[in-house]
C-alpha cells in the first residue's frame, strides 16, 4: 500500500512538474524562447496527440527557418521533432500514471 501511494504521489508530482515547464525545441539555453505549450493537452487521446504533433510542427519548421541548405534544414527538424517526441512521451506516462491514480482512487 505504501508503495502504491507513494508511486502515486512521484506521478502526480511529475504530471505538474512537466505540465508547469514548457518543452524547450532544444536543450541548450540560447535556445530557451523556442517552446511547445502543453499543459493545456491530454496526450492520452488522439486529439491531444494530434494536436501536439501539430504544435511540433510548427516549432521544428520556426527553429529550423534559417537553415539555408534542404539537408541542413531536414536534419535539423528531424533532430527537433526526436527531441520534442521523447519529451512529450514523457509526459505523456505521467498522465497516465495519473490517470491510473484517479481511477483507483474512485
């Protein structure tokens, strides 16, 4: 029981953790401008998952905009949507986590 409790309490704490912070398109600091809003998101459904794909997108096409060369500018999107995709998985399992806690809990 313990553990169950207290692996519902590290989910909740990550669910707003993550849902508090945005997602950086990449991890350096100059780089830290370059967000993807997804607090507003339930990830666990397609629409959610559709729209972040979308907001995803868009950073990686912004981020990406002043790459001169196609192979350059395809790397470097593929390289934000890996890094944005990873993150978002994150979040993602803390949702369900927190999910599971709130059906239990019922």
């Amino acid at each position: 029981m313990t553990k169950t409790n207290f692996a519902s309490r590290i989910a909740g704490v990550a669910t707003l953790a993550l849902a508090a912070l945005p997602m950086a398109a990449l991890s350096t600091a100059a780089h830290a401008a370059d967000t993807v809003k997804v607090a507003d998101l339930n990830l666990m459904t397609p629409q959610g998952a559709a729209a972040l794909d979308g907001r995803i997108e868009k950073a990686a096409f912004k981020f990406c905009a002043d790459r001169r060369a196609v192979s350059e500018w395809q790397t470097c999107r593929a390289g934000v949507r890996a890094e944005l995709t990873q993150k978002a998985e994150v979040l993602r399992q803390a949702q369900f986590a927190q999910a599971q806690k709130t059906f239990a809990a019922r």
